[in-house]
C-alpha cells in the first residue's frame, strides 16, 4: 500500500483552518465573478467543481487543470440583459512528465461607448435652443485576471488521484471619470478521482475561494478626513463537488451527473447533468441556484458539438441557455479548441 503524501493532511488543515471560521456572508461585492464561464459548465447548472476537465476550470477548480494533457484554448461571449457584454479567454499550458501545468483566463464585463451629454448653456434649461450634446464617451468594465498552476499530489490505492491546484485573482474595475478599484485574492482546489478507465467512477473536488479574503481598493477619496480610501472585501468561502460518470455501450456514449454546493449567501446548490453520444453530440440540462435578493433554481440547458482526432487533439464548440429575473434571458457561447 502507497502511503499518504505528507502534505495532505496539512492541505486539509488550512482548508478548515482558513474557511470554515469565515465562512461568508451574504456580499455583491466584485459580483460579476459568480456569473460562470464556459457554456458547458453553464449548461449543467455550474455544477462543475468536481468535473473540472476543461481549460474554464481555472474558475470552478484550479485543481482540475492538472488533469488536461494539451494545450486548451476556450473563448466565451454573451450578452447579458441586452445591454452588458461578457467575455472570457482561457489558456491551458499542460504538464510534461510530473510537472505542473499552468493556466491563464481573463474574464471581461462591460458597457462601453456609454455617451458622456452636456448642454451648451448651463444656466438655462434644456429646450429647442439648448439641446443636450455629446461631448466623450466612458466605459463601466470589470475585469479579472486567473494565474492557475496544478499538479499531482498523490495515487492511493484502488487508483485513486489526488490533484492540488491554485488560482491568484487579480481584479481591476473601471467606472466613471477614472474611478476605479484594483485588488486581488486567492483560490486553493482539489479534486479527487477514481480511474476513469473504469465503467463507472466518482470524482470529488473541493474550493476554497477567496482563500486568504479578497479586497478591491477604490481610488475614491474617504468621507471623511484621515480615513482610508474605501475598501471592500470577500470573505473565504468553500465550495463541495461530487460527480458521477457512467459509460454506457448504447451508442458508445457516456452520462454524467453532478451537483455542487456553495456557502456563498447562506448556502447555494447547482446540479447538472451531460449526455454524450458517439464522443459527437452533448446534451445538458441543470438547476443554478442562487440566494441573492430571494432564493430560486433556475432551469439551464446546452448542447455541443465535438470533433476528436486521433493524435488528441479536438474542436467544440457549446452553447447554454440561462434565464435569470436579473439578467433576463441569457445564449451563452463557447469555442474550445485542444492542440
């Protein structure tokens, strides 16, 4: 029998250690990172913590890059509420031998070209001879950046894995007449799985994100003199996966199942599932839940379309469906390309 590396149990220890006395409360903070990326992910409810096996996963679950062999390239984009533009770019640099692999997602939500209007007399009120002008135009984007590294930690017995990983979030959020905040925080991962050779196997993954907190610093003067400028912070919060995988000799095709749960604002549960025909054709449906104003499941949907090559390499392209109260109907669609 293999013995336990020495540093699982240290890793299990900071888990409770860090997470579980600051468990976080319910914030808006920096709130355009729990939109989700990738439209496959998005077509099973977000319930992708313990899937976490495509190049998104430096958002669900840094560990999961440690299982990706290719380079990856994934790009996303949608419109939220008619009027907001999402875009998401990820990169996977895979691991060679026992090295670690590295990963990088850039994550981008915005108005732009939103009109700056001023009125040529000031003093007067606006009317037929004192008509509104543009004079500029501003952009309200939120952006983040993941720096992602992964990599085997240890093989129990039964050929069980375990995979480590770790994302650095930096995040810059740019407003009207050059107010702005910069900050950043850290996601700490694991997944662990049973052979995925196997008819039937489990895998596991859990989140600490914003592991050491994360604060936004905004370059806004304070109200009052002598304070600081203000601050907002995310407190650590953790996320538990569990999937299930069954192949199936029907159409040679493999069936997934998943649900997740997060602390964040009192506890939120996602759980999906994908359907796959002749490594061709997907097909996926979920629950999304969130507790923001009220507590809701909200239905999603997708499918996909995947060519695979002999030499590993493969193109697919995702769609989801998402309907939320605040966001109204949302496509969402992703390209993914292995090399």
């Amino acid at each position: 029998m293999r013995k336990v590396h020495p540093l699982l149990p240290l890793l299990f220890f900071l888990f409770i250690l860090g997470v579980m006395p600051k468990v976080s409360a319910e914030t808006y903070t920096a709130d355009f990172l729990t939109f989700g990326t990738g439209a496959r992910p998005l077509g099973m409810g977000n319930a992708f913590t313990a899937i976490a096996d495509e190049a998104s996963t430096t958002y669900y679950n840094p560990a999961g890059i440690a299982q990706l062999m290719h380079h990856e390239f994934n790009f996303m984009h949608a419109t939220l509420a008619d009027l907001a533009s999402y875009n998401v770019a990820s990169y996977i640099y895979p691991q060679t031998g026992k090295k670690m692999t590295f990963g990088i997602s850039w994550l981008r939500v915005g108005v732009d070209d939103i009109p700056i209007t001023g009125i040529p007399v000031t003093t007067k009120a606006i009317g037929p001879n004192n008509r509104p002008f543009v004079i500029g135009t501003f952009s309200n984007t939120n952006n983040a950046i993941l720096l992602s590294g992964a990599g085997h930690l240890v093989t129990l017995p039964q050929d069980i894995t375990i995979d480590v990983g770790t994302s650095l979030k930096l995040l810059y959020i740019d407003t009207y007449r050059n107010t702005n905040a910069v900050g950043g925080g850290t996601d700490l991962g694991i997944l662990v799985k049973t052979s995925p050779d196997k008819t039937a196997a489990f895998s596991f993954g859990i989140v600490a994100s914003d592991f050491l907190t994360t604060k936004l610093y905004w370059n806004t003067p304070p109200e009052n003199e002598g304070e600081s400028p203000h601050t907002e912070t995310l407190l650590p919060r953790l996320k538990l996966g569990i999937a299930y995988h069954q192949k199936l000799t029907v159409f040679n095709s493999r069936f997934t199942l998943a649900a997740d749960v997060d602390t964040r604002n009192d506890y939120e549960f996602h759980t999906g599932a994908e359907y796959v025909l002749f490594e061709l054709l997907a097909l996926r449906c979920g629950l999304d839940g969130r507790n923001g104003t009220s507590r809701a499941m909200y239905f999603t949907a997708g499918a996909g379309l995947q060519l695979r090559f002999v030499t590993g390499a493969a193109f697919h392209v995702d769609y989801a469906y998402q309907s939320q109260p605040d966001l109204g109907i949302s496509n969402r669609l992703s390209l993914r390309v292995k090399f």
